[in-house]
C-alpha cells in the first residue's frame, strides 16, 4: 500500500506504521521451533 499511486497520504502513513510494527512482531517471535504443534499447525492448514 505504501507505494499505491491511488492511496493517500495518511493511508500510506498507516500502512508504513502496521508494516514495521508487523517486521518488529516478527524478529522478536523468531524462528518457529520446529516441533510436532508446527508440523501439525501445516498439517491443518493444507486440509482446509
């Protein structure tokens, strides 16, 4: 959104904002553990 022509500038200001709150969420979760609840968590989400 951040680099659509037709958005305005608080639209764009708002998703520049949930962006890097988004990446910041993400370093801090860090990689997930890699045990049986992801596997199962893929395992549901291919089912659907």
């Amino acid at each position: 959104m951040t680099s659509d022509a037709g958005a305005t500038e608080n639209e764009r200001a708002n998703a520049g904002a949930l962006k890097a709150r988004l990446e910041e969420w993400l370093k801090e979760a860090g990689v997930p553990a890699g045990d049986w609840t992801d596997l199962l968590f893929r395992l549901g989400r291919r089912a659907k």
